[in-house]
C-alpha cells in the first residue's frame, strides 16, 4: 500500500484523506468511475481555485539558474512568482535530480496546496547516452530493439529527475527535404502504427509509477508532415480520405497502446490551426478514440495563431486554443494570463478549464508524484544510471540493425580483414559529434565513436585516414545550425593521392548531424557542399569505393547509385555510430535493414512514395505518346524503393499460395510463401506483404504494406512464412465516412521491398 503524499495544506490533506481513508491503492490504478482513482483526483481538483486549476494548464521553461540567486526582475521573476503561487504545473529543459529537486521543492512545499510538478524534456532518442535517429531506428523493422532503445533513453532520463518526453514524433512524412523525417518512422501507416506502439511502450513500460520509465507523448497532431513544399511550419491542406487512411492510424496506434500525452502540431490544417483545431482535439482525439490524457500545445504555438491570422490577440488565442481542446500551454503564458478573465466573461466554461486540470492531475497521480514527489530525484540512481555500461551494448544492437545495404558489386563488402590497404576518406569519417544526430540535447559533442575509431579495432589492415575536405565549418549564430563547406578543395589532392594505392576506398559522406530536424529543411538534397565533386574524384582514380552515408534524411543520389560499387546507408547512428558501422563493414554483422522511406532520384520527384494513387494514366499507352503521368526530363520510379535492402546473403521467394481464393465477412485466409537462403552466409530478410484493393468507393493506392515479419536463415535453408488476412485487414476510411471492408477483387503480393515479385488475387464476397 502507498501512502498518499500529504501536501503542506492541512485542509486539503483532510479532504484527500477523507475522500479515501478507507480504500488506498497504488495511485497507478487506470481511471474509471468505479476507481478510486478518480476520487483521488476530483478530491484534490474540489480544493482548487479557478487560478490553481489554470496553474495546472500552464508549463514554463527552466528560466533562472535554478540553485543560484533568486530571479528579481522581468520574465523570470514573473514565472518564479507563478511557481511559488502554485500558478504552473509543468516545467521543461530543467534536467538533473538537483535542479528537478530544488523546482519540486518549491511548488510541493511552498505552495498552498503542494500539487507536484512534472518534468518534460525532449528524449528523443536518447538521453546521454545516444541510440540512432529515429528514422534510422525504423530502417530495423525491428519492433523489440526499437522498443529496447525507447526503454535505454526511459531509464536513462527517469534518473535525472525527469518523467516526460515529447516523443515519439508518429508523423508520416513523404517529402525528404522536411528535416524532421529524422524524428519519425517514415512514410508508412501500417510500418509507422508498428513503431508507434513499440516506442511508447518502451518509454512507459507496464507501470507508470516506476522509476525507470517515463510519460510518452505522441507528436504532431496533426498532418506537420504535409507541409507544403517540405519546409516546416509551413501550411497544410489534405483532404479527409488523407488524414483519415495515412496521417491518423500511427496516432490512434498510440492512443491504443495507452500514451498518456499528445502534443499538437505547429501547422494550420485545412485553414485551422491545428492548436485551436475543435475537430482534432475534441471530435476526433478525446471523442471519437477516446483518449484520456491530456494534450501539450507546441512551444509557444498559442500564441503563434496570432501571426497565423487565426487570433487577435494572446487572450483570443488562449480561448481558442482551450475551446479546441489543447489541455497545456508550453510557453505562451496566454493560459495563465487570461483564462481566468475568459472564464468570468463566459467565453470558456470552467468545466473545461476542470477537464483539462483533472487530465493532468490524473497523469501525476499515475506517475506516483502525489505518492511521493521526490521518487525521482535519487542522486545515487542518477549517478549509477547515466552512461552504464549496459546502455552500450543496447545502442549498439540497435545501431548495427538499423544500417541498410544498397548496393554491393565487385563483392566489395564485407572488407577483407586481413592484408589490405584502406583509405577512409571524409571529415565525417573522424567526426564524434555529428553521428549523434539532431535532437540529442542532454548529450556531450565528442562522444560518439567514430568511423576511424571503429574500423581501427579490426587490427589485420592498414588503415590510412585523410579528411578530403570539411562538410560543416562552423556554426551559426544559432547554436543548432551549421555552415556548409561550398568552397574549400584544398585537401582533395591529398585524398586522391592516398586513395590511388588503396586496395578499397571507403568513403564517409553525407550531412552533418545538425543538417536534419527541425527548422531544417532543404531544397536539395544531394550531398553538401563539395562532397559530390570529392567523391566523383576518388573515383576516377579508384573505383573500389564503399560509399558510407551519414544523413538524416533520403538523399538523391544518382550518381553514386550508378557508378560507386559499394553503398551504405548508415544514418546518424548515435554513441555507438562507428562499432555498428565497422562491424557492418567487415561482415561481422550481416546487414538487414529495410528503408523506411523511398529514395528519390531528383529532387524534384518529392514528395514520392510507394503508397501512391494509379492516377488514370499511369503508364504510356501509345508509343511516342507524351499523354500520361511522366517527367519529361526524369524517371518516375524511385532511386531506391521503401521496403528495399540488401544483405550479404541472398533470399529466393517462391511458392506463393493462398488457403482459399475467398473470404466473406467474419473469415480469413491464409497467404504463404517459401523463403531460401541462396547465399554463403546466415542472414537474417524481412518479409513484407502487401495488399491492393482493386476498387473500391474511393480510389486505393496501388499498394499497401500489410504484415511483414523478419526471419533468419542459414545457408541453403528455407522456411515458409504465413500472413493471415482478414476483414480487418482490408479495412479502410471509405466513402461512407468510415472504417470498413467492402467487397471486392484484390491482390496480394510478397517480397524483400515495396517492389514484389511474387502475386496472387483473393476476393472478398458477401
């Protein structure tokens, strides 16, 4: 039994005691209106003024050194002023069981009622120690190491005092010069509704109240993916059948694998921003799916719907924003300075202010804080659990399965390990802070293992490093951005010089860390800067080139996929970056990802996925004929396909069969297909199914990923493997405005990526 925490207000200690003396439980206990819980939570909201209750909407940002002198003018007086009146409920970027204390101190034992905080920071994808990007992480199709890695960062982060991250960003995202795809899954919903649940399960575990896990926070909700052009914040406009088929299913994923907190996204929607959005926020999220939690504005994006056009003024956007259904404020202060106001002009009901409040306050409850405020601020865990050692080889595991195979002739790879000479070539080839990617904001620069530190462990060839030329040279005035080398060539000759003796050339090249995420977009997204013109060099005089990419995004990269024998996809992979990468190269780990997005060859394709519609000319229907769906100048097909990666075996499928060539409502069939290892070695291929609905009452993509699963084979061995279809499978958002399976022809097909070989038809019949 826990005791539930007692704050310094004796009448609400008397209250709460009273209202549940004679039932105490584990304030984890899911809500109801047969649960204590809920009693816990109403008793403690009936004490609460109407100001307290607003408090509790209101996060601020870490805004004064926490353990030094007191704030005594402007912004962060007026915050530290709101803290100690019991006027916030959230604070951000405070890290460290120190700081974390000092700030729970304050508000649990200085203020009327003592309701805890809670600590949000952005643990995207690790905390110090550094798992790979997101997108990266996704190239694994591997939902248990994915799940691992949100569990290393939860641990991690919960012994600093934290008990909330804004992640998982569940955005499905098309368009590859929109930075922040290096936070999602990629461009799939039934891949990116996989990934959803794993990572939310991670991070929050089976028991909220424990202190190695923390809340999960599904983002962008909703369609900031879409952004018009690929460029954030910009606007988006999609239609029903969109949101509904692509954009919605990794959220309501989330909702269903129990996330506790939705953050909304900056972008307007359909002319609304999706802040001040009634349909998101209300019908759809808190109605329709039912979600429990509460939901966190984006920072400042209150206020923001002020320069959209959407709102006068900061206290029109406040009554907006709580109208629509967004439970938090990060950092607009509209919510403190005017609710109370909005509220006595009757433009917002105090139930909704009551609503909102009593969301947060349950999450606190769950999260065991009123139980005891402090669980997470034990300075011996946090010295015990930050970096130990364990966490290593977790990010490692997960760094090696995220690496994708693209191209590998001549044999290239694996490398042998003995008797050679390699030359590796590329700044970013010595580079221990770009690997960690965007969005590792608790992480030290330098800390993770390079590619030359990597590839130095394997002591049987001679490895010769030379730079050939910068890719970033410093940063802007914004500590998160950097400047592109576009002009300096002054240490190519030397590069050439080295590479002409080498037995292999290998080749680390792409974007820099701080390249991708947000506020970074791109309108090409080739290599940087003077990479593009290194490599083609090295080429002429060495052709035995392994292209090793570090990027945060797909690149176009045509050339290469044309010329260079031997391509990597090796992401931003985080501390472990230059093990996993090494261990890859030397085959001591046999490649297995699948992209997570679709490869283009020109800028220009984008946006281009897999999923796309038929259109009603799709392919040339007279010779010579210009009348369909084309570039004049450029192939539609993708450089690389979603679904695509190689191994360093190779699989054979065969003998696709269906159990039945029907199903009717209430039923299933079977879809089997035999997969052989024809290669040297053990290998390990994910095996994907997709499905196309042949018509329906609105037009069907020409395919959709509907199962995968990952197998591993030996030489020569072969396993078959079955998908099971059913009515749920098939369903979708139809004319009708809903969810349902409609009768029809289909087609099924099986392989390695989005481009299957193998097909067969099926009906669905009354």
């Amino acid at each position: 039994m826990k005791n539930l925490f007692l704050p310094t207000s004796i009448a609400c200690a008397v209250f709460v005691f009273a209202a549940c003396s004679s039932k105490m439980i584990n304030s984890s206990v899911a809500y109801s209106k047969t649960n204590p819980l809920e009693v816990k939570v109403d008793s403690v909201l009936n004490l609460m003024t109407l100001e307290e209750k607003i408090g509790q909407l209101n996060q601020y940002n870490g805004f004064w050194e926490i353990t030094g002198p007191t704030p005594k003018d402007g912004q962060a007086a007026k915050k530290y002023a709101d803290l100690k009146k019991g006027l916030v409920g959230s604070m951000l970027n405070v890290k460290g069981v120190k700081d974390v204390r000092a700030l729970q101190k304050i508000a649990v034992e200085e203020t009327r009622l003592g309701i805890p905080l809670v600590f949000g920071f952005d643990v995207i994808h690790g905390y110090k120690t550094i798992s790979p990007i997101p997108l990266a992480e996704s190239a694994s199709w591997d939902m248990e190491a994915i799940k691992k890695s949100a569990a290393i960062a939860a641990e991690e982060a919960a012994a600093v005092g934290l008990n909330w991250t804004f992640a998982p960003m569940v955005d499905i995202a098309r368009d590859a010069r929109w930075g922040r795809v290096m936070e999602g899954a990629g461009e799939d919903p039934f891949l990116g509704s996989k990934i959803a649940v794993a990572r939310v399960q991670g991070f929050q575990g089976v028991d909220l109240a424990a202190t190695n896990t923390i809340l999960a926070c599904a983002k962008h909700f909703a369609g900031y993916a879409f952004a018009e052009s690929g460029r954030d914040y910009n606007t988006v406009d999609v239609s029903e059948t969109v949101l509904q088929n692509t954009i919605f299913p990794p959220f309501k994923a989330a909702v269903d694998a129990g996330v506790r907190t939705f953050m909304n996204s900056f972008n307007e929607l359909n002319g609304i921003p999706a802040t001040g959005n009634k349909y998101l926020q209300r019908q759809i999220l808190k109605g329709d799916w039912k979600f429990e939690g509460f939901v966190v504005s984006d920072w400042g994006s209150i206020n923001e719907m002020i320069t959209h056009g959407y709102a006068k003024d900061s206290k029109q956007a406040a009554e907006i924003a709580l109208n629509a259904g967004s439970d938090m404020d990060m950092e607009s202060s509209a919510y403190v300075d005017h609710l109370v106001s909005l509220v006595k002009e009757g433009k917002v009901k105090e139930s909704l202010i009551d609503d909102a409040a009593r969301r947060i306050l349950k999450v606190k409850f769950e999260l065991g804080l009123f139980d005891d405020p402090y669980k997470y601020c034990d300075e011996n865990r946090e010295k015990e659990t930050v970096g130990k050692l364990e966490f290593q080889s977790g990010v490692l595991d997960m760094a090696k399965k995220s690496i994708v195979l693209l191209k590998n002739e001549k044999e290239l790879l694996p490398l042998k390990k003995s008797g050679q000479k390699i030359v590796l070539i590329g700044a970013l080839a010595n580079d221990k802070t770009s690997p960690l990617g965007s969005w590792r904001i608790a992480a030290d620069d330098n800390t993770a293992v390079s590619v030359l530190e990597g590839m130095q462990n394997y002591k049987g060839n001679q490895i010769i490093y030379k730079k050939g030329a910068d890719v970033a040279v410093g940063r802007t005035q914004f500590i998160w951005e950097t400047k592109i080398n576009t002009t300096d060539k002054s240490e190519f000759a030397e590069a050439i010089a080295a590479a002409k003796g080498a037995d292999v050339v290998v080749m680390v090249l792409g974007e820099h860390g701080l390249q991708s995420g947000e506020g970074r977009s791109r309108a090409d997204i080739g290599l940087p800067g003077v990479q593009q013109e290194l490599l083609e060099e090295v080429y002429k005089v060495n052709p035995n080139v392994v292209l090793v990419l570090n990027n945060g995004r797909p690149l176009a990269i045509p050339w290469a996929a044309e010329n260079i024998p031997a391509i990597v996809e090796a992401w931003q992979l985080g501390t472990q970056s230059g093990n996993a990468i090494a261990q890859v190269l030397y085959g001591d780990y046999n490649p297995s990802g699948k992209l997570p997005m679709t490869f283009p060859r020109n800028v220009g394709q984008l946006p281009i996925y897999y999923n796309h519609k038929n259109t009603g000319r799709p392919i040339m229907s007279e010779p010579d004929s210009v009348f369909w769906s084309h570039y004049i100048d450029e192939k539609t097909t993708p450089l690389y396909p979603f679904g695509f990666g190689l191994s360093y075996s190779t699989f054979e499928y065969s003998d696709l069969q269906l159990s039945s060539a029907a199903f009717a409502a209430g039923g299933k069939i079977e879809v089997s297909v035999k997969i052989k290892n024809t290669g040297k070695v053990t290998g390990k291929e994910v095996v994907q199914m997709y499905i196309r609905d042949l018509i329906g009452s609105v037009t069907r993509p020409v395919k959709e990923l509907k199962g995968f699963e990952m197998i591993e084979l030996l030489p020569g061995e072969s396993k078959t493997v079955s998908f099971v279809i059913d009515q749920k499978t098939i369903q979708y958002y139809t004319a009708n405005s809903k969810w349902e399976a409609e009768l029809g022809d289909f087609k099924v097909f099986i392989g390695g990526s989005s481009l299957t070989t193998l097909e067969t038809n099926f009906q669905f019949t009354n």
